[in-house]
C-alpha cells in the first residue's frame, strides 16, 4: 500500500543537524530538506517503521505548522490571542491533523470518512458555548501541561535547554469535558472516535519569552482546544502525547510527536554511555562496509560498538577498555542487544594494544576527558594513545575521534599560518567547518597551515571537524584517513609531549 508524503520535523542535538540531514535523505529519500538550530524539517512518504529507524534525531514530529515569527508586543493578552489564532485555527483543520496523525498510528478508516456534518455541527457547537464555557473556566481553569523548556535570564537572554525533555509545571482542576458531561448535559460534538485526551507543551524563548510564559501559552491554548474541540486534558496518559509549540525569534513552529519516547532511547541498550546520536554520527563518519574490522580501544560501556553493529551487521566488532566495571556494563549492553556474536571485547591497554599493526578497516573512540574520568591534563594522554591506533589502522582505512576543546585545540586548533597566528580552537571560528546541510564533507583549514596531528602523525590526513553538543558541555568529532605506512613519531610537537 502506498504512503502519502507528509511533512515532519526532527529535533536533533547541536552541531547534529548536518547528520540528521543527510540520513533522512539516503534512509527515507526525503525532499525539502530543510536545517535549522536543533530541527531538521523535510517531507517523505515514510510509514512510521521506517522513520522510527532514524539515529541522529532525538524526537520526531508531524508538522502542523511552520510560521514566521509572531510580531511581539507589549500586551500580553494581544500575544496570547495572536498565538491562539496562530495555532489552534478552525475545528476541521484539527480533524484533519487528527485524521493523517491516525493513519500514521496504523487506524486507517476511522477517520477517513469524517463527515461535512460533523464538521459543522463542531463549528456550531464551538460559537454556541463559548461564552457559557468562558464562564466555566474563571472558576474552574482547564488543566494542562507546559513543559518549561526556557527561562529568561538577567539581561534578557534565553537560554533554551539542549533536550526537549525538562522540567514539567502543571496547573491542575477539572477538565471542561467534565464541565460538558455533568454540569450541562451536554457531551462534546465530535464522535467517540474523534474525542481525545492531550497535554500541551510549549517552549518560549527570544524576544517572545520576555512577554509570555511557557505555562501561559500552553494553558491558552489547551483552554481553547478543550472549548472548541470538545477535547479533555490529561497529564498521565494523553491520547495525544503532547501538541508541541515552539516560539523563537526565527520561527513559530506547532508539531505533534509520533512516538512517545525518543528516538534517542535505545531499547537495545541497557546501560546508557555517549549519547546514542553521537556515537551513531561518528559511526557514520568511519565508511563502515561489509567484512569490515572496526575497533574501539577505550570502548567504555560500548555504545559506539553497539549503534555501529546494529546499523551495519555485516561488519566484526572488537571493543577494548582497562576497566573492569566498564568491560562489564559493556558486555551486558551487547548481550541484551542481541550481539554477542558481532562484538568480543578485550581487557587491555590503550596504549599497548595486543593487536596486529594495520588489522583494522576502521578505528572510532571517544577519548575520555574531563573531571568524570579524573583527567587533570587531557593533552598528556594523547601522544601514546594515538600512536597506538595509527599502527592498527590499515592503509586507507579511518579514524574518528571525539575530543574535548582542550583536545581539539591541541590536535586542530594549533593552526600554523603565513603570519604566525594559530585558530583559537571556538567552534564559531574554527578552520574546520562542520558538515553542510546538503550532507557533503566539510572545508579544512582555511587560510592554510599543518595540523599538530599531521606534523606528529605524517600518515593520517584530517577530513572533517564537527563540532557538537554534549548537553552542557562543548565537543568535537574528528575525521582522519590513514594514507601511508607511519611516519616518525615526534615527540618535541608543540603541545603534545609525551608522558
């Protein structure tokens, strides 16, 4: 059976939207493909199946509404009537969100026949009791749910959260479609079938968060749904999980998400590590192929192992740590993934790898840093680390790193130039550009210069620098192809003398 396109949206983490571009173009063949800040938007003819499969996104939406941002004013009852007709609209556009939101939850035929008489009846229905229900809700406010996904700091600054998920605040009473049922008589117009529970959740953040709150916004509009709709508000467990509306100084976007739970929740990983985005993108990044040998010298709890082995089967997995607590969550995640005969893993050091010289296709760590794994001098690490992964990486074959500013300085912001300037290593300025949204390979240092690692390592040439979030903390991923036998190890390079 065919599918109509229809047009989604995918939130993704920063520096992550290049990724999720180009996997929704080679997975689901997507057209008008469109990246912003933390969304990706496009269209596809894609059952629910298919699009579940994403990695590199977090949350994924039907797009009801893609607007220009809402003109700000100084009245807050003005914004909040603007934001209401923005969103909310007639009824019958409603039932027919609704209609395609079911089709793509496998209920084709239960609404497809909705009726002009409905339609009207749920028109009349609305214009007849707006008043009477107005009345209502002075005393008996609707209840609903505001995710507050941004607060206004000093100065008037926004500072929006990485994830979607946060912090709830509820405004609880009883619903209006208890108002109908008991206080009236009356009973909502809109048959059984089209009668749904929901919760709202809003983000404000820009010029727009200086005016309204999340939670005003949210209870606006689950106020007018509940009158126009006949709909009722149910914090637990809403037939429609949450409507999404996202209010910046680029756009105003509504959605409604197709799945309760993320796309970034693996159900196949017991014990989370990395995020499970980011170590699929650089998953991506090492050309996996079939018959592949792909190593992680400081596996961890072998998430990257784990999202490359589910996406590419067909390839030998080999994870090593010098941790036995680690070597253990690790072993229990491949287990309950199913892959125990994909992956083998081996207690050793990175340093000293008990590993033939040029065995592996492909070779992908996230190197660790920071006060979490008691690391005071992250540069030190690296000269023995990365000697040992260039001997096991065969000739042609890839290296993709993710490292901390302070590594990323050392290994590709310490830029020799003409004029003896070195980049400053911010991802803002940084010669290294991440992946453009057409997916093609990113631009390497602009305005000339030899990386550190090139000078230490005349075998492995840089190819991409992505920089990413990790939540509150700034990272990049680095790409490298071994084009030669290894060059001589100096150890006198500037920043990275030895241990």
């Amino acid at each position: 059976m065919s599918v109509e396109p229809g047009r989604f949206f995918c939130t993704a983490g920063r520096g992550l939207e290049p990724f999720l571009a180009r996997e929704v173009r080679a997975r689901l063949g997507a057209t008008e493909v469109d990246c912003v800040s933390g969304k990706v938007f496009f269209s596809a003819a894609a059952r629910p199946g298919e699009l579940r499969r994403l990695r590199s996104g977090e949350r994924l939406f039907l797009l009801l509404k893609k607007h220009s941002p809402l003109p700000v004013c100084g009245n807050r009852g003005k914004m909040l009537h603007e934001i209401k007709s923005l969103v909310v609209g007639d009824p019958k556009y409603w039932l027919d969100i609704i209609s395609v939101w079911r089709k793509l939850h496998g209920h084709e035929g239960e609404t497809d026949d909705v009726s002009q008489e409905n339609t009207l009846a749920l028109k009349r229905k609305s214009e007849e009791e707006t008043t009477s229900i107005s009345k209502r809700q002075k005393t008996e406010p609707v209840r609903a749910v505001v995710s507050e996904e941004c607060q206004v700091e000093p100065g008037g600054t926004c500072a929006a959260p990485e994830r979607m998920s946060s912090q709830e605040c509820w405004t609880e009473s009883k619903t209006s479609s208890e108002f109908l049922s008991k206080g009236s008589g009356e009973s909502p117009v809109v048959n059984e079938k089209l009668s749904f529970s929901f919760r709202v959740s809003c983000r404000c953040s820009g010029a727009i968060a200086k005016i309204v709150t999340s939670q005003e916004v949210g209870r606006a509009i689950g106020v007018t749904l509940v009158k126009q709709c006949g709909w009722r508000a149910d914090l637990r467990d809403p037939d429609l999980e949450v409507i999404f509306v996202h209010l910046n100084d680029i756009q105003s976007v509504v959605g409604i998400p197709l799945f309760r739970l993320p796309l970034a929740n693996r159900e196949y990983i017991k014990t989370a590590g990395l995020r499970s985005t980011v170590a699929w993108a650089m998953a991506s990044l090492a050309e996996i192929s079939a018959g592949a040998l792909v190593l992680d010298p400081m596996c961890g709890l072998g998430t990257i192992l784990l999202e490359a082995a589910k996406e590419w089967p067909e390839a030998c997995y080999w994870g090593a740590d010098v941790s036995d607590s680690q070597l253990e969550g690790a072993d229990g995640n491949i287990r309950t993934a199913g892959l125990m005969d994909k992956i083998e893993l081996l207690k050793t050091s990175v340093k000293a790898l008990p590993l033939p010289s040029e065995s592996f296709d492909s070779v992908i760590s996230d190197i660790p840093f920071g006060k979490k794994f008691k690391t005071t001098n992250d540069a030190q690490l690296l000269p023995d680390i990365l000697q040992e992964m260039e001997r096991v990486l065969r000739v042609g074959g890839t290296l993709v790193l993710l490292l901390s500013q302070e590594l990323h300085r050392c290994v590709n912001g310490l830029t020799k130039r003409a004029g003896g300037d070195s980049a400053d290593g911010n991802s803002g300025a940084d010669p290294a550009q991440a992946l453009s949204a057409d997916g093609n390979s990113s631009s390497l240092a602009q305005g000339g210069g030899e990386s550190v690692l090139s000078r230490c390592f005349g075998s492995l040439v840089p190819e991409g620098v992505y920089a990413i979030s990790l939540g509150k903390t700034d990272a990049f991923i680095h790409k490298y192809r071994k084009v030669s036998a290894p060059g001589n190890w100096e150890l006198s390079a500037p920043g990275l003398e030895g241990t």
